[in-house]
C-alpha cells in the first residue's frame, strides 16, 4: 500500500468519525427544532461553511489554482449529485419513515453502502477484487448488527421499499460525486449543501415548520459546516484514490464514532450487538487496507485537469514552477504500459477480465 492510499484510507475513516459524530449531537438538537427546518440548516452549514474556507483559499492563493475547477462538462453529474443526494433521497426517506418501524429503518438504511458498491461495479465498471468483497461483506455485516434492536417493531412495508429507494438514490450520488472527485470538493461540497439547504428549508416554510432560535440555528450550522461539510470533503478526496466502493465500506464505520459520542454524551451504554460486529469491521477494514491489487495494465493517451505533483509516478510533464507542491492545470499522459500496486484512483479506473 502505496503513501497516497494511506492518505486516501485515513481520509475516508475521518469523514467516517464526522458523520458518525453528527447523529448524537443532532438528537440535542431535535428536540428544539423540526426535522425538516434541522436538515436545511445542516446543509446550509456545510455550504456556508466551506464557502468562508474557499474566500480564504482564494484570497492566499496568489494566483496559483491548487484544484481543477469545476468545468460545463462536470454539470451533468454535480446537477445529478444534487438532485439524487440532496433533494430526492431526502424527501424519499423523509416520507418513507412516517410509516416504517425505527428498528426496520435503521437496517435498511445500511443499503446505502451496498447500493454504492453494486452501481460502482455494474454501471461505472469500477474495479472490486474478491478481497475488496469480502471486506465490504464484513463491514455490511457489522452495520446491520450495529442496528439490530429486537425490542422495537418489525415489518416491511411501502416505506420500507421507499427507504431502500432513498439509499439506491445515495448510492447514486456517491457515485455521481466520484466522477467529479477530480475538481475542487469545496466547490462541489459547497454547491451540493447551499443547494439541499436552500431547497430543505424552501419545503420547510411551504410544510409551515416553526424555524429555530438563533442560537439552536447556529449550532446546527456549525454541526453541519463539520458532520456535512468537513466530512464529505474527505470524503471526495478518499474516492480520488480508493474509488467509491472500498470508500464508501470505510465510511460505514460511522456508527463507531457516533455509538462513543452517545456514550459521552447521553450515557448510553453500547449493547452487545457492538461487541459482536466489532470484529466484523474491524476484519473488513484491515482486508481493505492491505489489499495488494497489481498486473500489468495499459495507461491511454489522456488530457485531463486534477490537483497533482510531480512525485506520484505518474506526472512527469515539464513546466516552471515547484514540482513537489500540489498544483493543478491541464496536462496530458502518453500511453504507457507498467506493472504497480494501485486502486481505482484517477489513473486507475480500467475494466478488468477477471477480479481475485
């Protein structure tokens, strides 16, 4: 495992903990403010949030561009992203849990990550070997145990079908996003939250929904700037180099974080359900951190723009300026023909015969 998968591993588990750390501080919150009208403020915190980040980026830039911008070209899939992730999933999932036990929401919910990983290797022919399987079997496995409850009502209904719609819609959006991950994610997680945000709180005073006090409203800004914002940009940089399959089985360890936050915060003892899917995850994510995916492939001639520096193996174009800073302009990669450990990053992203 190369030094920029590492990166990519430690970037995905990150924004693992930031959204798994929102579902605790949230129930603070909910009990002072709608659903609907809580939803639009977390997006619009994450929106608002890295928007400041990238003024300030900007203004210290001096006019070197550190990240490709987001092109016409892109449209189609950030328009996508957002419609799928930030507006439809939403509404979906929004009336589907009306009539749909808690107990059977919470499993279903963890369809998302199997929704990712069955539309990243059907549709956009993305590479999973028989051990990136495996992983992603164990951690799926780990989250259902995560969200057993056998105390609470069971069933299966039109919203139980309209949940795992709303998942097939995230799946979606992951996988829309991982086609863009190449451009700025502050643009992109910047769009996506004003977007939802502004969308959700539209519905919220059509629905006639009692909007927060300032200071709850604030709060949940800030929650959303780092449980939406923070988080999806690590998100966006981990599927640069890990695609969005083995990234988004990492980020299902989520529940970790949010189960210890739970514990600090509320004093709510994890259950044995915890113990039993530790294992579970803990194995998944050791199979997906030292997977070792080598042979020789074929690199076609290609012209693209992404955040670079020279020292990957795989950007030796000339141009003046420091070749070990992160820089990005457009530039091209002849043909080549090599053998190397790799993932499905950037550069990676070919169709294979056969997986093992």
């Amino acid at each position: 495992m190369n030094r920029s998968h590492n990166s990519s591993i430690l970037q995905a588990l990150i924004a693992a903990l930031l959204f798994g750390a929102s579902a605790p501080l949230a129930k603070l919150l909910l009990g002072e403010v709608e659903p609907i009208p809580l939803a639009a403020f977390l997006y619009l915190g994450s929106g608002i949030g890295l928007l400041g980040v990238k003024i300030f980026q900007r203004i210290n830039q001096r006019g070197v561009a550190h990240e490709a911008q987001i092109e016409k070209s892109d449209m189609p899939w950030l328009i996508g992203a957002i419609f799928a992730g930030g507006v439809a999933a939403p509404i979906t999932l929004l009336f589907s849990l009306k009539n749909t036990p808690a107990a059977t929401a919470s499993l279903l919910l963890n369809f998302e990550g199997a929704a990712t990983t069955i539309i990243a290797f059907f549709v956009f022919k993305e590479s999973i070997s028989r051990r990136a399987w495996w992983a992603i079997t164990l951690i799926t496995i780990a989250v259902i145990l995560l969200s057993v409850n056998l105390n609470a009502e069971w069933g299966f209904s039109p919203g139980a079908l309209g949940i795992l719609a709303a998942c097939i819609l995230l799946g979606m959006d992951n996988n829309f996003t991982r086609n863009i991950s190449a451009k700025d994610p502050l643009v992109i997680v910047t769009i996506k939250g004003l977007g939802a945000g502004i969308f959700s709180l539209s519905m919220a005073g059509v629905l006639g929904n009692q909007f927060p006090v300032w200071g709850i409203a604030l709060g949940a800004l800030v929650l959303g700037s780092l449980s939406y914002g923070a988080s999806i940009v690590f998100f966006i940089h981990a599927m640069r180099g890990l695609g969005a399959a083995r990234t988004s089985a990492l980020f299902a360890t989520a529940p970790i974080s949010g189960i210890l936050l739970s514990f600090l915060i509320f004093r709510e003892f994890p259950s044995w359900w915890l113990l039993g899917a530790l294992p579970f995850m803990l194995v998944g994510a050791y199979l997906l951190v030292n997977e070792e995916h080598e042979h020789h492939h074929i690199h076609e001639l290609t012209f693209h723009e992404h955040a670079h520096s020279h020292d990957d193996g795989h950007h030796d174009h000339d141009h003046k300026g420091d070749l070990a800073k992160k820089h990005s302009h457009p530039h091209s990669h002849d043909e080549a023909v090599h053998s190397h450990h790799h993932m499905p990053d950037l550069h990676h992203r070919h169709t294979h015969a056969a997986e093992s």
